[in-house]
C-alpha cells in the first residue's frame, strides 16, 4: 500500500478511497485463500485489506484491461496468479485458487525458476513486514480505525522499502 500511496501521491484518506475492507463474519471463519494473510481490527471488526472491487469484479485500478498502477502495484498483485511459501528452506509454488480470473494464464513463456524463487523471496518478504505490522496493530490499538491503519503503514519504517 506504501508504494501506491507514494508512487501515486495519494494520502492516508485518498488511498482508503482505493481499498476495501473485507469484514470476517460473527463465527471468525477465515477463507481458506486468506488463512496465511492475517485479518486487521478495524472499527467493524476483524477484516482483510484489499484493493477496491469494481461492481463487474475487476480492479478499481484495471483499465482497458491493463493495470494502471502496474509500476507500484502492491506485492500480491506482482505476484499473482502464483502463491509462495517457504518449505523449511526451499521455496515452494503453486497457483491461486483464483487463477481462472488471470487471463494471461497459459500463454506466453513459462516463469523460469529463478523468477520465480525472486518473486517469492519479495512477496514473503512483504507478507512478513504486513505480518508483524498487524500483529502488533492488533494488539495495541485501542480504538482501531481504517484510517489510522493506513496513516500508520505509511509512517511505518518497515515499508519505507516497499
């Protein structure tokens, strides 16, 4: 999210006008796509951050079929359609289980390896600083608000980086 905020010029309250907050239902249950991703406080309860859906699905920031935002997309969309995860200290890879909505998918050339173990190293990389982000938002904020969570991340040292 840093990098869209900067690579965009977009404030705290600019940048909430691009996401979405997907609130978890009364029973906690966590998707089983999100199980690795963990869910904020925010004043509505426990939620998983993501970028603004259109009403047909498609990005808030895809046009013409093309990401505008592509320089300073946000790590799970550079990474997308694959998954990554560490297996002791080998990288491991698969696909989304949304990957039917890459249209890419299947054409082209094959992701060499090497990108791919590149690509995972940043992802998880990014997935671990969001991880203790929240982590220690979860556990201090009193009075969480989506606003004061993303004034936070962007003043965060951990993704001056991002």
């Amino acid at each position: 999210m840093v990098r869209l905020s900067v690579g965009l010029n977009l404030s705290a309250k600019d940048l909430l006008g691009a996401l979405d907050f997907y609130i978890l239902g009364n029973d906690n249950q966590i998707p089983k796509g999100l199980r690795h991703i963990p869910p904020v406080n925010t004043e509505r309860g426990l939620a998983f951050l993501a970028l603004k859906k259109l009403p047909n699905g498609d990005c808030v920031f895809l046009k013409d079929n093309l990401c505008m935002v592509h320089v300073v997309r946000p790590s799970v969309c550079a990474a997308f359609p694959f998954v990554f995860r560490r297996d002791r200290h080998d990288m491991a890879w698969g696909l989304s289980a949304m990957k039917e909505i890459c249209p890419g998918l299947g054409k082209g050339p094959e992701v060499p390896p090497s990108e791919l173990v590149k690509l995972g190293t940043e992802t998880l990389t990014a997935l671990s600083l969001f991880t203790e982000f929240v982590q220690r938002w979860n556990e201090r904020t009193r009075e969480p608000r989506a606003l004061g969570l993303i004034e936070s991340m962007l003043t965060d040292e951990r993704f001056s980086g991002q």
